[in-house]
C-alpha cells in the first residue's frame, strides 16, 4: 500500500473521533497502525532477503 492510502486513514480516523469524542482511542489505533506497518515492512524485507539468497 502506498504511504498516502494510510494519510488517507488517518484523516478519516481523525475527523471520526473527533466527532464521536474518542481521541484517545485515535492515538491508541495510530500507535497499533505504526507498529502494524513496521511488522509488515519487516516481513517484507525478510521475504526478499530470503528469496535473494535462493
């Protein structure tokens, strides 16, 4: 996915918890969405390290 899809969210998360209230909730799901991020970019490098080496 490109970087500006997750812009994308996170104005749309925004825009949602602030009208609900729920701004702590918005951190929360932003710091779960960054960690999810470095997982996959991670697994991604792993993966084409791996098939590199075959």
């Amino acid at each position: 996915m490109d970087k500006w899809l997750y812009v994308v969210y996170a104005i749309i998360l925004a825009a949602l918890s602030f009208f609900t209230g729920e701004i702590v909730t918005f951190i929360m799901l932003g710091f779960i969405l960054l960690a999810l991020i470095n997982i996959n970019n991670t697994l991604k490098k792993l993966v084409q390290h791996q098939e590199t080496n075959k």
